[in-house]
C-alpha cells in the first residue's frame, strides 16, 4: 500500500534551488507493487502504469535501497527496470515505461525533468539495438543507446547519447556501475532543451544546448523507462536491467546537486 496520498504529484513543494512540480523519486511506495493501485479509474500516486508486458510487476519494476545513486540522499530508493521478451505492449518492441500522474504543470514554461541512470554488468543493455531512454512521446528530446535505426555501418554502439529531434548532441561511452545524472532544461515557451550531466556525486554542469526543439507535452507523455526496437537478423538475447534514481520535476532554478531538493 502508499504511505500516502502523493500531494507532490499534484502540488508544487518548495525545493533548496527550483520548486519541485511533480516527484517521482518512489519515497511513499513499499514495493513495485504499489503501481499496482493505480487504474484508469483509480489515478492514484505518482505514476500511471500500463505500459509493459503481461507478467507480475516485479516482473519488470522492483525498487530498492540498491538500486539508488549512493549519492542521491533525497531518494529512500531506486527502480530496476527490467525489460525482456515478455515485455510486449501494443507491439514486438520490448517496453517497459512509467508515466507521471499529476495534474501540475510540467509542460509549460522553463522546467527541469531530473533523473540518474546506470546499468550493471548483469542482464546489460544490447548495443546491437535501439533503445530509447526516458523519452516524450514525440521524441522532441531524449536518450538513446545501441546501434541506431538507420545507421548504415550495422555496428553496435556502445554509446549513451542525448538527442533532440532524433541528432545526438552528445555522448558517451556507457560503463557498468557509472551513475550518469541528468536534466534536461525544457523551455516549453522559446522551444528549447539544454542538456545537463554529470556522474557519481557530482554537481551538474551545463554540458550542451540551449537546441531549437519542437517541445510539446500534455503533460502525460514523458516516459520514464525504455523501449527497445526489433531488429532483424539479430536474436532477442536476454533480460535487461536498467536502474533510475533521483526521478523529478521542477520549475524556477535549476537544483545542481545530486543530493536532490
């Protein structure tokens, strides 16, 4: 069950630099399992759950102490998020992906969407396929890593990369159990992102943009998680683990550290 009723998913909070819009970090849940309350009919908590396979939640979402940046001391936990080939939603592609649920404005004006992300050496990610990482649904910014559609060398990429309107505009090789923080600084107004990064426990820094984006966003079409695209000629392998912390939404001035607001 929630600990409570998630007032910040619907009203603003005082953070140490910007004001928290909507928070996302699992703090009031329990257990995955606590995704489980929310329905259509029942638009309780912090997420909307429903896209993902047809097997138990903790099939596809568990949370825990372990799967936090150490370094994010506003997080009580993190989520695992699992991807595999039961995790099938409306196609082939392999999705796993948690919406907010708030009635704030998270897409108006200039607002920071903050998150940390790592994968491990176990069930790590293919970089023989695309996946596309805490994306909108128009894809006007997002991550991505793997080999990417289209690309004519057919190699792997073992690159995690920032993109807006589908051009990277940065990169990086992605190592096992490196904590890579990150915000993006939406302008919704000017129709702008601004990336910014770092790593383990250090503060962000501005590390590209401001880039023209078309952004749009209803409000419910950030997806925090990952889709992975079917590729032909390549086997599906296993289950993929990917690890989210430090998960929120804030307006005025960004918050560099990682400790969170």
């Amino acid at each position: 069950m929630l600990k409570s009723l998630s007032l910040l998913s619907t009203f603003a909070v005082s953070g140490l630099a910007g004001t928290v819009l909507w928070d996302g970090r699992f703090n009031e849940f329990t257990s995955s399992a606590d995704l489980n309350n929310w329905s259509w009919a029942n638009q309780v908590g912090p997420y909307q759950y429903y896209i993902h396979g047809a097997g138990p939640v903790t099939s596809y979402v568990n949370l825990s102490p372990d799967f936090k940046n150490p370094a994010d001391t506003s997080s009580q936990q993190g989520a695992k998020i699992t991807i595999d080939s039961t995790a099938k939603w409306n196609s082939d592609m392999w999705r796993t992906e948690l919406i907010p649920q708030t009635n704030a404005a998270i897409n108006s004006g200039q607002v920071y969407y903050h998150f940390s992300v790592k994968r491990s050496n176990t069930n790590p990610p293919s970089p023989n396929h695309e996946h596309q990482v805490n994306f909108f649904e128009s894809h006007f910014t997002e991550l991505k890593y793997g080999w990417i559609n289209g690309d004519p060398t057919g190699n792997p990429n073992y690159n995690l990369q920032w993109m807006v309107g589908g051009q990277s505009h940065w990169q990086v090789n992605w190592d096992a159990d490196v904590w890579h923080n990150v915000a993006y600084g939406i302008d919704f107004s000017a129709g702008s992102v601004t990336f910014y990064h770092s790593t383990g426990a250090n503060p962000l820094v501005q590390t590209a943009g401001p880039i023209s984006a078309s952004t749009s966003s209803n409000g419910a079409d950030w997806h925090l998680g990952v889709l992975r695209l079917p590729r032909s000629g390549y086997a599906d392998g296993g289950p993929e683990d990917w690890y989210f912390s430090g998960v929120y939404v804030e307006s005025g001035s960004l918050t560099t550290s990682v400790t969170g607001p």
